[in-house]
C-alpha cells in the first residue's frame, strides 16, 4: 500500500499564557501512516489535538519537534509543494461569504495558479457537481447552513488535490445535509483522492471511514480499520446500571471472576462487559447479582461501537467527552 | 510572476468587496469634509482680532488634515478579523498564494479609499482658497499613502496576532490620540512649549506632516521633506515585515 502521509514524533507544545506560564502540549509525539486512496478518520473529543494536528499538516502551523511527509514532500522543508498538492476545508470553511459560488471558486482556481478560461470552467464544473445552480450566483452570505458547507467542500477540491483534508465536515448540519455530505466524501474517495478527516462524530467514522486512528490527551490511543478496532473488544457488549458506587463496586467484585466475561469496564454507576453471546448470558448474569443481593437498574445489550472502543482506551466515552 | 498575478486577483477581490458595501465608502468620505466644515474654521478667527488669511490656514491645516486621515487606517483590520474568524485567511495561507501578496493586496485596496478620501479634502480645502504648487500637491499625496500603508499594516499585523475586535479598538485608541497630537496635526509643533517640542521628534508622524507643509509651501529642498519621507518608508517596510510575520503565524 502506498504511504501517502506519515508523520514521525509530531509534537506541537504552545507557550503558556497567563501569570504561570503553564506550557500547553496540545499533540505529543503523533505517528500516523495514511495509505493513498482511503478514507482515514481521526476521532477524538473536541480539545484532543484533532485540529491542532490538522494545521501541521496543512503548513499553517510549524511543529515543535518531529517530522513529516506529506504527498511525497518534506513538511518542514518544503510546505509550498505540499500546498500545491493538498485539499483543506477548515472547520470555519472559509468560504467569502461578499462574494458569489461562481466568484470564490473562480478566484480559488487562480491562487492555485489556474490559467483564467479554465478557471471559469472549473467553477461551472463544480457549481454543477454540487448542485449550487440555483444560488450559485448569490453571494454566499445568504446560503443555508448546508448550501455554505458545499461552496467550502468545491473550494478544497478545485485544484484536484491528490490529498484533501476535511476539519469536522459535518458538524452543526442536519441529518439530511450530513448524508449528502457523506456521499461527496465517498465521491472524492471514488475519484482517487485520498481524504483525511477528523470528527467526533462516531457514525461518522463508522459510515465514513477505512480507518480510524483515536486520539485523546494529545496521543494517538489506537489506529486500525473500524471492524479491528470493534473486534478487539468482543462479539457484544451488556451494560448494566447501578443505583450508587457502592453497588457497583459490588458488582464488579461479583463479575470479575466469571470466565465468559472478556472484559469488564466500570464506567461511574455502570458497568460494561464484553462477550461472545450477549442474549444467552444476560440471564446468567442477573443470576449472580441476584445471588449477591445487588440491585440492578438498568440492563441492556448492543453491538460494541467505536464509542465502546473509545471508552475502553480512554476510560471515558466520546459521547459525553464530545460537544 | 505568481506574486504579481495573486496580488492583482486578491486585490480585485477586495475591492468588489469594498465596492458592494457603499455605505462605509460614504462614511468614509463624510469624515473629511466634517473636519474642515466643522474645523477649519475655528483656526480663521484664532489670531486675535486681525485673522490669517484664509490661505495661510488651509496651506498649515490641509497637510496635517490628510495625514490624519492616513493615520485613520490603523482602523483598518477591523473588517478584517471577521475574514481571519471565517476561515478564508486560512484558505488562502494553504493554497500556493504568495503571503506577500495577501498583506500587499489588502492594504494596496485600502490605499484606494485613502486616496479617494484625500483627494475629496484637497477639492473641499480648494474651494475654501488653497492655493498650492502641482508638485507639492502630488508628493504629499505619495507621502499621504506610504503613511497610509504603514497604518493599515500595522492594523492587519495587530489583527492576526489578538483576532479580537475589542483587542484591536483598545490597542488603537491607545496610541492613535497621544501620536496624533504630538504630531502637530491641528497646529504646528513650533507653538508648542519645548518638552512637547522634543517629544515630538519621537514620533514618525511629526516628520511626516512637517514635511506635508514644507511640500504645500513649495520649499521642496528643506531637509523636513527628506526626513519626512525617509521616516514613513522606514515605518511602511517596518510594519509590512510586522504584519507578513503575524499572517505566518496566524494559527499559532
């Protein structure tokens, strides 16, 4: 597989501000390999280093220490090749809301040293493709939420970038636009590009996604498709509530010991444990907290997801963590 | 050249920009004309009975007038930050665009409101009777823009590094007054008691006004008018390096 991005050791620390100085590290010694033609999601709470990492990777912010490549360019030495080559659609977007579809796409065309013609012929192209025909030529202030997020997406790929970096694509849309927006993204996949995204969104990644790399605390906490990482944690999960700490804590004692429990997590008044066949052993397991006198509130069984693999790496779940 | 190209593409944009948005190209002419309609003519009656004559006035209020209002693009950035908070500085700073050219086309776009603005004074200022040599006229309006340019970088530079209106407002307002009027704006510098007068020789501005009313007077040989220019194209390379270096730094 052909290595189209890879970092080595990348660390960004910010100065501290304020009377104590406390230094930030935002990315501490991040290795990451993205394969050309995937999809590869970085997931993490807002505040992990997800965007922090991002802006390394797209030029606007040098690193404190560590290294990469990226298209086959030396980030450090050589940004303005990596420029010419990458797609970036920032979380803000970034599109010039005083001017129209038509103008933005035009103008983005020409920084990326597009002759004039086919400029024009390029935004027609992409108003086109994104279905922009019937306010493509308004100014971009008036677009709906979902309308603006497409103008930003065209003017990441006017270039046709063989790389293309989207920073949270999704948040904030509506369920309708967020699956609009997913069939682009599987579109430009489809077209060759390679797409590097982050969200904490876990359907996201889930739909989305070839590979994941889970990042908290400023550290990758695991790397590999969606399917591995959900493996790794077992055939299905049973979570049961407690009514306090004590209760829990009882239960955890109770269930350590029990052979067709793969793994057990305590999360607050919860417990989650990990099995082959979650409807055959709910009952068993009710069995023994009964046996113990421990009241149960709650019980219920699913698929692992990508927030139980979140949870267990971390100890805490993306979806509190998030938003 | 790819410097030139970007420069004239994001140039054209901020002007269209600009050119959408009437209302402050209005605004911004109104100030001018307030300050001699409001202004110019308390000085008429000042001298005791007797009066200067009403050219005498114009030609000492006229430069000090636009260098004023050169001065006023330090106010420049504050559109300016809403573009940094949605994102297309970031757009164009991934993109190949030449950086120079991004802080060049902005503060080249505010150069034409500036000189609209002065040359708006300068008809006004004619119509109340200044009298002024051709020469003159063109060099203080080349002085007027380079203060202009050192002004309106300084402003985008302040912008990158806080990204805060409020921050900006306080930052400006902090040195906008005490620079302006130790730089014998509303009346010459000579007037004034001497700490004044040395603080004075501190402030970039004051050699640039001075040399403004040198050139009105025609007296293109004093060495007001060298130091003048010397000053503010030192201040103009100061503050682009300034604000080039805040835009390489924005997402810090």
């Amino acid at each position: 597989m052909d290595i189209i991005l890879q970092t080595n050791k990348l660390t960004k620390t910010f100065a501290g501000k304020g009377r104590q100085k406390k230094k930030v590290e935002a990315v501490k010694g991040v290795d990451l390999q993205v394969h050309k033609g995937e999809i590869f999601g970085f997931l993490g709470p807002n505040g992990a280093g997800k965007t922090t990492t991002l802006n390394m990777l797209t030029t606007l912010l040098a690193p404190t220490s560590g290294e990469a490549t990226v298209v086959g360019h030396d980030l450090l030495k050589n940004p303005q090749k990596v420029r010419e080559h990458i797609g970036y659609v920032s979380q803000a977007g970034g599109a010039d809301t005083s001017a129209t579809a038509k103008e933005n796409l035009v103008l983005q065309s020409r920084l990326y040293g597009i002759p004039s013609a086919e400029a024009f012929k390029k935004a027609e192209m992409l108003i086109d493709r994104f279905q922009m025909k019937e306010f493509g030529d308004r100014k971009a202030r008036t677009y709906s939420g979902g309308q603006r997020r497409r103008l930003d997406l065209a003017l990441g790929i006017v270039h046709k970038p063989v790389l293309v970096f989207l920073d949270e694509p999704t948040t904030g849309l509506d369920p309708q636009s967020r699956a609009y927006f997913w069939e682009e993204i599987k579109r430009l996949k489809n077209d060759g590009m390679t797409v590097f995204l982050t969200t904490h969104y876990l359907e996201e990644a889930d739909n989305l996604c070839d590979r994941v790399a889970i990042i908290d605390h400023g550290e990758i906490v695991a790397v590999d498709t969606t399917q591995q990482l959900k493996k790794q944690i077992g055939a299905e999960s049973i979570t049961v509530g407690f009514s306090n700490d004590a209760a829990t804590e009882k239960a955890k004692a109770a269930l350590s010991g029990q052979k067709f429990i793969e793994k057990l997590f305590p999360q607050e008044n919860k417990l989650h444990l990990y099995v082959q066949d979650g409807g055959s052993l709910m009952p068993e397991v009710l069995r023994i907290l009964d046996k113990e006198n421990i009241q149960v509130q709650t019980i219920g069984l699913s698929k692992p997801s990508l927030d139980d693999v979140f949870l267990q790496k971390t100890g805490r779940s993306l979806r509190e963590a998030g938003v | 050249m790819k410097f030139l190209k970007d420069l004239w593409y994001l140039f054209v944009r901020h002007m269209m920009k600009t050119l959408r948005m009437p209302l402050w190209l209005f605004i911004g002419l109104m100030q001018p004309v307030l300050y001699l309609l409001l202004y110019m003519p308390l000085l008429k009656n000042m001298s005791g009975g007797a009066g200067i004559p009403a050219d005498e006035i114009a030609k000492m209020f006229v430069p000090g007038m636009l260098v004023v209002m050169a001065m006023g693009q330090l106010f420049a950035g504050f559109s300016f930050i809403d573009e940094i908070r949605v994102g297309i500085i970031a757009r164009w700073l991934v993109s190949p665009a030449s950086r120079l050219s991004i802080i060049l086309s902005l503060v080249g776009s505010q150069k034409i409101t500036l000189f609209l603005q002065a040359s708006l004074l300068v008809f006004i200022a004619f119509l109340f009777g200044l009298h002024v040599p051709v020469l003159g006229l063109v060099l203080t309006m080349v002085m007027v823009l380079l203060v202009g340019v050192a002004m309106a970088s300084l402003s985008y530079a302040i912008s990158l590094a806080t990204k805060d209106e409020s921050a900006l407002a306080s930052i400006t307002n902090t040195f906008y007054l005490p620079i302006m009027l130790l730089s014998g704006i509303m009346l010459p510098i000579s007037v004034a008691p001497q700490w004044i007068k040395t603080a004075a020789l501190f402030n970039p501005f004051y050699y640039a006004v001075e040399g403004a009313r040198c050139l009105f007077d025609g007296d293109y040989g004093n060495t007001m008018v060298l130091k003048g220019f010397g000053v503010v194209i030192a201040l103009c390379v100061l503050m682009i390096w300034l604000a080039l270096r805040a835009l390489k730094k924005m997402a810090a």
